[in-house]
C-alpha cells in the first residue's frame, strides 16, 4: 500500500528563545543511556499522529494533542466518543434526553447539543470526514487504529471550524492478510455483545475488510410507569446493529483508493430523569398522577435510580454512510501527494419524551416520524495537495459540504395539564386561592370549556427544513527556518450559508390561549371571582395569560411561517513558532483563530416585544438568528522526550478568548440561544507516557482550565437582584452567569492509568490495566443554580486478561466504573415545575437530572484466526 514514512522535522521558535532558562532540562533528558534492544520496539517517542493532516511523530507537532493507540482504546473499553472521556483530562461528554442529543467539551468549553441548529464546539471526524454534530458521531466506532483528541481551536484543516478542539477518528484499513477477528461479551444487566471482522486479499492490488457488530443489554434506570400507556419499566437499555465495509484498491505503486460504507441501527428506549430536589409541585402532580407520579416533597433520591415516567421514551436512530478516498503520489512535483475524499452520509431519528418526567398526564412527545423526527443529509468533497522540501512542508486544499436539516417537533398535552396548571397557578399567585373549592375551574372559566379539556390533544406540530453551504479553501505550511527553528503558518477562507423555513401550526386550536387572549377582562374577572381586588387582579393576569400561552400552547404560533437566511464570510487560521533545543526537547507558542457558524433556533421562541433577545413574553419571535462565534487563542508548550524514547512529557499553558458564545439555555419551557459577548478559557494542560518498563506502561494527564463568563453580558435574563428595571422589571433566569465559572467546567481534572503485561509459561500471557480520571466539582445546568452543582468525583475502569501469547485467543474480566461513582450528568429545572423563588426549608421548584451510569462489568473472549 502507498505510505510514506512520518519525517522527523525540526520544530522551533526565536521568540521562545528565552525560555531555555526556564525550562532547565536536565541531563538526563539530553545525555540518555543507550535503549536496551529489548526495549527498542516499544519507544514511544516514534509516536504518529495526523493532527496537521500529515503523518508526524506527535513529539514534533506544535499543538497540544492527546493520541489513543488501539490497545489503550481496547483496554478501556471505548466503544463510542462518550468513552473517551475517562482518557482525556478536560474532555466530558455528555447526553440528555435522548442518545442522539450528545455534547462534547474541551477545556470547558462545549455547545449545549438540545437543539440541532447550533454547531458543535468540538468536531467530530472519522476518517477524514467531518460530523456536522456530536450526536451525529454517536455510535459504535467499529475496530479503531487511533483516536487523537486535538485540544483548542482547530480553524484551518479539519473540515468545517470549530472553536474548541477535534476528535479525529480512525478506523483500521484493509491489509493485504488474510484474518479473522471476533469477540463475545457478557455482562449485568443482561450485556450480550458479538463482534466480528474479516480481512482477505483480493489479488495482488485489492483487500477487503468487514466489520460487524451486535450490542444488546437491559436498562439500568428502574421506571415507575403509573396508569400508562407506557409498558417498559427500565430506561438506558441498549441495543443496535453496527456494520462497514473497506475496500481498497492499490492499482499502481503511487494510487492508493478505499472505498467505504457504513451502517448503524438503534432501537432503544433513553433518556428518564430522576429527582435532585422536589419541590412543592411534586404534591399536585402525586395527586394528578394516582399518588405515586413523582418523588414526593423532600424525599428526592435520584441514587435509587427510579424514574416516573407514564409516556414512551423509545428512540431510533439510523446512521449510514458511503466515502471514496484517493491518495496519488505526483512524482512529477516532487512526490506531491494529492487527496480527494469524498461522502455522504444520511442520519435520522426519532424519539419519544415524557417532558414532565412524571406519571402525570403532563406533556409528551410520541415516538412517531410524523411527530419527532430529526434528519441529517449531508455531502462533502475535500481536495488536497500535499507536499514537502527542503525548507517548506506545504498543503494547500479545498471544502465542500451541502447539509439539509428535516425536523418535526410535536407537543403532546394530556388530561393533567390543565388541572396541574390552573392549580399551580394560583398557588404561585395567592396560596390561599388554592383552598378555594372552586378554583380547580380557573382554566375552565376562562375559556369556556369543561375544565380538563381546554388544552388537551396535540398543542405543537412544527416543520423545520434547514439547507446549509460551506466552500473553504485553506493552506498549512511550514518553513523550516533553520535547523531548530520552524514557522508555521495555516489560513482558512469560509463562506457559509445557512436558509431555513418554518411552518408552525397547534391542531387543537389551543382553546385556552386564545379564549384569554381574545377576552383578557374575562381573566380579570375570574380572578376577582376567587377573592382578588380589581388592582390585584389586574396585575396578575398577564401572569396568568402568560402560563396559559406557553410556547406549545400559543395559539399566535398556529399557522406562522417563517424564512430566515444569513451568509457569513469569514477567515480563520493559525500561527506557530516551534524550537527545538535538542533531540528531546522542543517548545512553541502558537496563536490560533478559530470560528464557528453561526446560525438559526430551530424551536418555538417567544418573548415580551417579539424579539429574540427580548424578555419572557408570549408575543412569537420570527428571528431566531444568532451569530457566529469567535476564538484567539494562545498557547505555551514544550514537549520533551526522557530515559531513551521511553518517557513523553508535555505541558502547554493556554489562553482562549470567546466573543459571541453560543450558550444554548433550557429556562423551564423552552430552549433559548443567547449570544454571550466575552468568555475566557486559561490554563495549564500536561500529559506524561512512561515505559517504566518492558511490560509496564503508565499515563497521566493533569488539567487545569479556569472559565469564566465575562462581567458583563446584556438582556434581561442577565438582570440580577436590585439591578432590575423598566425594561426588564424581574431578576432574569440566567442572573448567576456574569463572572462566573462556566458549567460543566471543572477546575481541575486529571486522568491516571497503569498497564501491565507479564507472561505465563511459555505460551501464555497476562495484562492488566487500570485507568481513573477525576474532576473537581462543577455546576452541570446551563444557569448555575446550585441545586444542579456536582462534586468532585472518580471514575476508573479495569480489565484483567490471560490469553495465548500468539493473541489467536483472549479472556477478560472488565469492569467499568468500577467503584459504581455516583455522578450527575446534567441538572436541569422541571419542566413545568418552577413555581416562584424557592423559600429556605420550603422548595418551591423541582430539580431533575439525566444521571451517569452505575457499574458495569462482564467478560470478553478474543480470538484470532
């Protein structure tokens, strides 16, 4: 097969001259003692990545970038990007109320990922070929060569921008050996996993290679299910069908052509919610709900892992793809190479949701592709020219992509809902209207109709169709200045467009809504029917107007349709000095500007004045627009090399500002995208990789990243107490969020892992291997309440395996979250369930939270043939 070898280049900077003092290697790492020949095959200083789509050995790349060998990943147990978390200090990732909506972060810095027309933060690329969303790359990986997490902004090779990292996915090409792999997994809850690969020549110039593989396990939530009609009583049960294919073609020594395709199906049932707090409304909805809807009053034990959930949360998820890539060696420009890839790939799925996360009749979503449906499309063609000289390695490209985006989102209301917030409302208003014997028949009263019926049936049906463009061109060069120093220089040019249309329509008419809207003074005189004075009463029904015309039930949505275009023009790159004092120490310093689209909010958005960055309100908004987002980046490193190859440390100190942050907001009701003016990442990242010996291998990674909101961010969700006014006359929901440490940002994390092998006799062999990573406490809502916070905590894996030292077989025992860690992936307000300012000793709001999973733990067998 067509491969060139990884070039060693010498790296440097004369403006990181001066740090030569700083640094004080000692001889060791200068003067090592001669590699032991027993030792010399597993040095580790001879490591590759494609971080700057060039192989290099990652000692000589100027960027901070985490690479994962396919036995590390194995050892893991890493399946999908959601494992790797465990590996990478600085990386989570996270899902919420289904497995198709998943976020990545980096250094603290990630896109919520609730609402598909936002962007991922962190890319997500697999051979070569980027994932327009983190959701999108969810999904059994399939026999993986190398996963390398590429922290900080990635503005100039990787497809389309992101501001906050890439995780570059590769899988295993064909060989040109005949084999054949399988494994069989067993573990609780049921597990049952199959897989299975096949590797043959086809002739002198042709391989093939299959990859199958079949995943299967019960739920680990307990649900409480109430009156139905939902009959699963477990949630987070897995089960899905991965397949792909790789064919390659060699027809000459300089072509090199794999042709791929790819499948995956999901049908599972995710995602529940449990109870961090509940408040005063879990009483109402116990007594809506037969008494046993949802954790009572004080009494939240989210550890217990139990849920309520009456209605359906089945998903699933389709994933399937086909890509070409073409590699030609041009020896007429100097062994240029040249590269096309080209893909497309088609996703989509379907979810049902209980919303409420109650066995009341609240509000719901049918698993129905009439009713939720998400579907991606998309299309993309990459060019490159590679090539190198004495003095220059430069690469100079071109990218495409066409994306169009379907969704439908529904709202189902159920019976519950209108007692619920009749009642709920005049509790909140005057706790002593609650008592009334009539004020259950508020709603009613209101509109006309018989109480329980005023809102129910399907409230929401919305149409969403997005077709997006993005055309690049973009070069990453190096001149080698001189022997020690380099000077890189990558340049990106963007053009994005981006054109949605909206079609928004409420099938029940939304009787309530409309009746209080129609006849406001109706509303006024209910409420002086129950007690209220004429001022009272006046000063509270837009209060009572505004619930009763919540965005599923706004009757001034039915009917609207929008179109909304934006293009967007904009360069991006990097900039890197690298110096290498010796053969085993280098520093840089880079500066890299990076960029994200910006784009539309595909959900119902209302506000006080018909704008988006307007107040609570009910008036609908037809610009859901917000713009893109923008990163400058620094970055301090060394990478050094100790005790002949075997020992790897590096560090970087890093400074990243954001204007335009995306922050994507769930308030209670409803979704909203606010555009944060200033955010600030900085820190220290440091890595070690140790060959203590031949059979011993450690790994620790240390991460320390301080993010933090600006000081000053406008709009009225940002008014905190006594800084209230006119304009914005209440304290606004997202208040804490100025000078404070983002969510889902620790402070600190670390990750630590230890590998051995040993061998048996003299056909056997053992390994072992345990990993942890640790986080320091962070806040895991989006408005940094601090019923949602989370402590530090760790989660470690093991896996202990004996096998034929020829590996044609393997046994292993495994365990991840070994020590079944409590831990609370995303906190957030119950929908429906925030009922005023909490009272000390008295909660008002309840608190829900998509929890991580306990333990799991099996067997695996390996074999070989």
């Amino acid at each position: 097969m067509l491969r060139k070898q990884p070039q060693r280049c010498a790296l440097s900077a004369a403006v990181v001259a001066g740090l030569v003092s700083m640094l004080a290697f000692p001889a060791g790492a200068q003067d090592a003692p001669a590699t032991p020949p027993a030792q010399e095959a597993k040095t580790l200083d001879t490591l590759v990545v494609t971080a700057q789509k060039r192989e290099e050995v990652m000692q000589d790349v100027p960027m901070a970038v985490a690479a994962l060998s396919q036995q590390a990943l194995q050892d893991a147990g890493v399946h999908d990007i959601k494992d790797l978390q465990t590996l990478v200090p600085g990386l989570t990732v996270t899902s919420t109320q289904s497995e198709a909506i998943t976020t990545a972060r980096i250094r603290g810095i990630g896109t919520v990922g609730d609402n598909i027309g936002l962007e991922s933060s962190v890319g997500v690329v697999i051979d070569g070929v980027y994932r327009p969303r983190n959701s999108v790359g969810f999904g059994d990986l399939g026999e993986l060569e190398r996963v390398e997490v590429l922290k900080g902004p990635q503005g100039t090779l990787f497809g389309k921008n992101t501001s906050s990292g890439v995780i570059n996915v590769i899988t295993r090409k064909p060989g040109f050996q005949r084999e054949a792999e399988g494994e069989v997994t067993f573990g609780n809850y049921g597990a049952l996993g199959l897989a299975g690969s096949f590797n043959t020549p086809l002739g002198d110039y042709a391989a093939l290679r299959v990859y199958a593989a079949h995943r299967n396990r019960d739920g680990w939530m307990n649900v409480v299910t109430g009156a139905g009609p939902r009959e699963e009583d477990r949630d987070y049960d897995q089960d899905f069908d991965t397949f792909r294919l790789k064919f390659l073609l060699a027809p000459a020594d300089n072509v090199e052509i794999v042709l791929s395709a790819d499948s995956t199906r999901r049908d599972e049932n995710c995602c529940t919610a449990v109870q961090l707090v509940s408040g005063a409304s879990s009483v109402l909805i116990n007594a809506l709900g037969g008494g046993n809807a949802i954790a009572p009053t004080g009494q939240a034990d989210p550890w217990a892992r139990t849920a309520y959930s009456n209605r359906s949360t089945a998903q699933k998820i389709s994933d399937k793809g086909v890509q070409g890539e073409v590699n030609i060696d041009l020896e007429a420009l100097g062994g240029a190479r040249f590269t096309s890839i080209t893909a497309g790939r088609d996703w989509d799925s379907v979810n049902g949701r209980d919303f409420d996360f109650s066995t009341a009749d609240l509000i719901y979503m049918n698993p129905q592709e009439d009713e939720s449906y998400s579907r991606f499309k998309t299309f993309s063609q990459e060019f490159q020219l590679t090539g190198a000289t004495d003095k220059v390695d430069w690469l100079f490209g071109a990218f495409y992509s066409k994306e169009t985006i379907q969704r439908t989102e529904t709202y189902r209301i159920g019976a519950a809902y209108e007692p619920y917030l009749s009642i709920g409302l005049l509790s909140m208003i005057n706790p002593a209207l609650a008592s009334l014997p009539n004020a259950a028949t508020f709603m009613a009263d209101a509109s006309g109709r018989p109480f329980g019926s005023v809102f129910a049936g399907l409230g929401a049906l919305d149409h969403y169709a997005q077709d997006a463009k993005s055309t690049a061109l973009f070069t990453n060069n190096t001149w080698h200045a001189t022997e020690a120093l380099d000077l890189t220089l990558g340049l990106r040019y963007t053009r994005e467009t981006k054109d949605l249309h909206s079609a928004y329509s409420n099938p029940n008419g939304s009787p309530g809504c409309a009746a209080m809207l129609t006849n406001p003074a109706q509303v006024v005189a209910a409420l002086m029917a129950r007690g209220l004075s004429l001022a009272q009463a006046s000063g509270v029904a837009p209060t009572v107007i505004g619930y009763g015309c919540l965005p599923w039930a706004n009757v001034q949505h039915n009917g609207r349709m929008t179109d909304q275009s934006r293009s967007e023009n904009e360069w991006s790159g990097t900039l890197k000095a690298a110096y290498r004092w010796n053969e085993h120490a280098m520093t840089y310093l880079s500066y890299a500007r990076g960029y994200k689209a910006g784009g539309f909010n595909l959900d119902r958005v209302q506000s006080s004045n018909g704008l988006s960055s307007g107040g609570s309100g009910i008036t609908p908004v037809d610009d859901t627009s917000f713009p893109g987002e923008f990163v400058d980046s620094w970055e301090l490193g060394a990478k050094t090399t100790w005790a002949g190859g075997n020992l790897l440390l590096n560090a970087a100190l890093f400074h990243q500002t954001y204007s335009d942050f995306q922050l994507n907001s769930f308030l209670g009701t409803s979704f909203v995208v606010r555009s944060i003016p200033k955010v600030v990442s900085k820190g220290l990242d440091a890595e070690l990789l140790w060959q203590a010996t031949p059979g011993l291998m450690l790994q620790a990674g240390l991460m320390y990243a301080d993010t933090q909101y600006g000081d000053d961010i406008p709009g009225c969700d940002f008014v905190g107490p006594g800084e209230t006014t006119a304009q914005c006359p209440s304290i606004g929901a997202l208040y804490k969020l100025p000078g404070a440490q983002m969510s889902f940002a620790p402070k600190f994390s670390g990750s630590l892992s230890a590998t051995y092998e040993w061998n048996i006799g003299s056909r056997l062999e053992g390994r072992f291997n345990i990993g942890g990573k640790y986080m320091s406490k962070y806040n895991t809502g989006s408005d940094l309440d601090v019923e949602k916070e989370q402590d530090g905590y760790a989660v470690f894996n093991a896996r202990l395996g004996i096998g034929a030292r020829d590996r044609k077989w393997q046994v292993e025992l495994w365990a991840q979250n070994l020590f079944d860690q409590d831990y609370v992936q995303v906190g957030f307000d119950g929908p429906l369930q925030a009922l005023g300012t909490p009272e000390p000793g008295n909660p008002k709001n309840t608190y829900d939270a998509f929890l991580g999973a306990p333990r799991m733990y099996g067997a695996t067998l390996r074999f070989r043939f």
